[in-house]
C-alpha cells in the first residue's frame, strides 16, 4: 500500500530537519506512541499502540534512518511486529522538505507499508482509511510543534 502526503509548514526547512531528524522531539506526534528508545542517531524504537478496524494493536517497530540530505531528503526503513501476534509491518519512507519561502516549507511523504498477518485481512480499503485517520492526526500534531515555537 502506498501513502502519499504533501502539506505546508509555517517554519524554515532547517527548523523542520532538526525537529523531524529527533526521534524525541517527533515522536509525540505520532497518535499512540507509548514508548520511544534511541539506540542510536540513526535508529530507534517505538511502541505504538492504534486500533485497525475492531483490533487494537501494539506494535514495536525499529526505523532506521538509511539516508540523510540535510534540511531537504531522508529515507527511512521500519518493521514492525505486534506484541499479540495480530501482524507485522514493513514500511520504506521518504521525506522531502522544500522551502517555499523564508519562513513556509512543503513537506512531502512517500511511504510504501507492506502489512502481513490478521492485519492483512482487514483488507486495503480499511488500512488505508485508517493509516489516513492517523496520517491527518500526526501532521496537525507536527504543525502544531512546529508552528508553535
């Protein structure tokens, strides 16, 4: 399944880079996060707990950060397993930042999550309404961090 997103910030590229590179500082915008560990600058891990249909998963998952461009690209690669055996997630995304003007950046979003397990039978139709109910969520939540500051 592939997710696409494309949204306006009132904040300066270098503001977006250094907030959405922090595990710690981007995480809370994440709907469900319970937990986040840093291993390193490039890895860490969350516990995230959502419901998908009338499931409720608690999915640990590592990301990796396998590319940076600083302030404007960066993939990262996330698995993801549930903690009561309801599926697993794979997910490869890339994050482009492009300033429009002094103090406005576009942030665009690519994400191709493969979903395997109970998860997978809910079907493309439901996964897809519900990774865009928590996809809205998670950039009011960024817009707000950001503009806020």
């Amino acid at each position: 399944m592939l997710i696409e997103e494309k949204f306006t910030v009132n904040a300066p590229a270098k503001k977006i880079w250094d907030f959405i590179i922090n595990p710690e500082l981007i995480g809370p915008c994440v709907p469900g996060l319970e937990k986040i560990d840093v291993l390193d600058e490039n890895t860490y891990e969350t516990v995230v707990k959502v419901k998908v249909g009338f499931i409720k998963v608690k999915m640990k998952t590592k990301t990796v950060i396998t590319e940076k461009d600083p302030p404007r690209h960066m993939k990262t690669v996330s698995d993801g397993k549930d903690a009561l055996k309801a599926g697993e997630v794979h997910q490869d995304m890339t994050v482009d930042i492009k300033e429009i003007s002094e103090n406005v950046s576009e942030i665009s979003y690519s994400a191709n999550i493969r979903i395997t397990g109970k998860l997978a039978t809910f079907g493309e139709k439901i996964m897809r309404s519900t990774t865009k109910k928590l996809s809205d969520q998670f950039i009011k939540n960024l817009k707000a961090k950001l503009e806020e500051q």
